[in-house]
C-alpha cells in the first residue's frame, strides 16, 4: 500500500472499521503475543495518538518478513481515546509516568527481549520490508551498531500532494548530502523515527532522562552514544511521517521532556532570551 492508501485509517476507532478490518488488526496483535524469543522489538511511544494511531498499526500489519518480532507501545500519560484503541485491539502496552520521550524509550529499551531494538513513531507510515532491510544488516556485519534512514512527510491524513511530493524529493537530497558530510553533521539528522540500534549496545549507554533544551534528544544523543562502540549503516528505505508543526524563526524546539508540560512565566522569559536578532 502507498502511504495515500492509508487515508481510510485517519481519526478512525475500532468500532469505526469493518468487520474484516477489525479481526485483521486485532488477529495481528493476537498472533504477536505468541511470539516468545523476539529477534526485534520495536518500540512505539504514544502520547496523543488517536489521529494516526490506527493507520500507524496497520502499516506495521503489512510488515513482510520471517523474523520473529514484538511490538511495544509506551503509553506516556497517553489520551483516553489512544489507550482504548490500544486496549480494543489488544496491543502491548507498558506505562511510564514520566513525562518526556527519552523516559518512554528508555521504558521500552528496558522491556524490549528483541536482538535490536527498531524505534518508531506512532504518527509514521513504513515501508513492508522495513524489518528486513533495518534488522538484517546486523547480523551481516558483527560490528553495526546502528542503522538508519531518511523519513519524509505527508500532509493531513495521509496525503501527498505535489508540493509535498517535490519537499519529500528535496528532503531525501539535502539529508544525504549531510548524513555524508562526517559524524558531526550526520548526528544532527539521524532521526528515532527510522533508527534501529543493538539492544546489548544501548543499554550500557541508556536515554539520558536528564536533558531539558537539546532539540533532536533522543536520536542525535543515541548516535553520539553509540559513536565509539561500532559503526553506522543508512538504509534507504520508504518512511512517511506527519509533517512537523511550523516552528516560529529564532526560536528553540520545545523542551525535549518539558514540551507537554504548561510554560510557566520563567519558560516563556527564558524562550524570549533565546530568540535570534534578525538585525544586524
């Protein structure tokens, strides 16, 4: 299926599909929690995800591959309506109540059984052969530590227009053209949404829950984790993501634990600081 295909799944709760639709992903779940020895977890953190949530899940039921595998949702303080479709379509759910997407990763790295670890957004449209072609090359070379891709966006459910058509195109380029232009650079573009890394690796390192104002936390700081302890490996493969909120000029990414939090006066004092001159 193309990621337009997905469009039926947009904003849709399980009473909202058909029959057939219904056991499909509820029968997927059913045949995951069978799987004993996973060579692959993959790992999905949920806070506000009812929107995408179950075209998200039907991609992964697409997934083509004879590795065994499981599938973890992290519900961070998630919405009612993303726990219940969680809970009718009997996914696996553990809970963090810390609020912030390196405490929900490190929960799933801490309960992840999988060889490797694929982490994923719950917003994202992959590729059928994503399990193959991100979790294959480790045990073609001993000493990968991490693979990774380039991501591209889809407009408001699920569609791609030309102009988003010809942004993705010019996306896939200029990261390219970064991800070869050394290690310093490459960090800055390695993205959670389509990395995969060795379980064995990451745990000796672990999400730093610490960080407050470091955009990118969770994935650039695993690259600079993982730097020393093996090598890198950018997988092309097709990964459709929702298109990132516009952001104002000048002005930080939100807090990477702190965004979901109220901004309090101190906060928006702090923003104001931080907020480039456009004079000269």
């Amino acid at each position: 299926m193309n990621v337009t295909d997905y469009k039926k799944y947009f904003g849709k709760l399980p009473e909202d599909l058909s029959p057939a639709d219904l056991n499909h992903i509820t029968r997927y779940f059913e045949l995951l929690s069978k799987v004993e020895q996973p060579m692959a977890s993959l790992l999905i953190p949920v806070f506000r995800a009812k929107e995408t949530l179950m075209a998200h899940m039907f991609s992964l039921s697409k997934l083509k591959t004879i590795l065994p595998y499981e599938v973890i949702f992290i519900d961070n303080n998630a919405d009612v309506a993303t726990k219940d479709i969680l809970k009718t379509v009997g996914a696996k759910v553990v809970h963090e109540k810390n609020q912030g997407i390196t405490h929900a990763r490190q929960k799933g790295l801490e309960e992840a059984k999988g060889e490797i670890v694929c982490t994923m957004d719950p917003d994202s449209i992959y590729d059928p052969y994503y399990i193959d072609k991100m979790v294959l090359p480790f045990y073609e070379h001993p000493k990968l530590v991490l693979c990774y891709s380039i991501s591209q966006s889809y407009q408001q459910d699920f569609q791609l227009p030309l102009k988003m058509w010809l942004r993705n195109w010019a996306k896939v380029h200029y990261f390219r053209t970064k991800l070869s232009l050394g290690f310093s650079s490459r960090i800055k573009h390695i993205r959670a949404v389509a990395m995969a890394y060795r379980r064995e690796t990451m745990v000796k390192f672990g999400y730093n829950t610490d960080l407050k104002v470091v955009s990118g936390c969770d994935d650039g700081m695993v690259a600079i984790a993982l730097n020393n302890s093996g090598k890198f490996k950018y997988v092309p493969i097709s990964v459709h993501t929702a298109l990132p909120p516009a952001r104002e000029p000048g002005r930080p990414f939100p807090f990477c634990n702190d965004r979901f939090y109220p901004q309090n006066e101190t906060v928006r004092t702090t923003l104001k600081a931080l907020e480039i001159e456009t004079t000269l």
